[in-house]
C-alpha cells in the first residue's frame, strides 16, 4: 500500500533489547493533501531509519505494510514503512489559483430591479 503526504511530526526514537538483540524504531507522523487532510502516524524499524532519514516538511510517498498483533488479549496495529520516496512530485501547496473573469460594468439597470425579492 502507499500514502503520500508531508512530514509533520518525528516523533522520539524508540530503542529496547530483544531476544534477537538491540532494536530501533521511529514513528513519523504524516498529513495527506486531500481536501480533508488526514494525518497517519507510520514506523520505520532498524536499518530503515538511516536507509531512509526524514524531518519535518518533507514531502514523501510511503510505501508500507499493516500488521496487527496480539498481546494479552488486546490487539495492536501497526503501519512499517518499507520504502520512502522524497519528493515524489507531490503537490502540498493550497489549491491552484483560477483566473476570473469579470463582466464589465455598464451603468445599465439589472432586469430584475423592481421585483420583490425575498432577501
């Protein structure tokens, strides 16, 4: 699956000790550009974390995975980036401005002066 959007948030690393060694973890928070913004929290892991730096700003598509897990009876959901494309054409910037244009103004009355009008 893949989102794209810009970099709003990065949040504390996250670093533990496991049965298979030490483990590192980021968590980035990212803003889509729809017309209704929504904003996804994702994870790099490992290696990931260097083989993709990121900061606030930067626009990027994500490529990821979601996985749940279940511990003590209650279930997790996590969203692990696996490849992160920066500037990927991506426009963040408010909608494009359109040209209006406007009838000029010829000191003629309207046809519908005189008419009762409810407002």
């Amino acid at each position: 699956m893949e989102i794209s959007g810009k970099i709003i948030a990065v949040l504390p690393l996250a670093t533990g000790q496991g049965k298979n060694g030490m483990w590192r973890s980021q968590d980035y928070v990212l803003e889509t550009t729809d017309q209704y913004p929504k904003k996804v929290c994702f994870n790099l892991f490992n290696d990931k974390i260097d083989q993709f730096p990121m900061a606030i700003d930067d626009v990027v598509n994500v490529s990821f995975d979601v996985e749940s897990r279940e511990y003590n009876g209650r279930w997790y959901t996590s969203i692990r980036a696996w490849k992160i494309d920066k500037n990927a054409g991506i426009a963040v910037s408010a909608a494009p401005v359109q040209a209006v244009s406007a009838t000029p103004f010829n000191g003629a009355p309207a046809a519908s002066e005189g008419t009762d009008l409810p407002f």
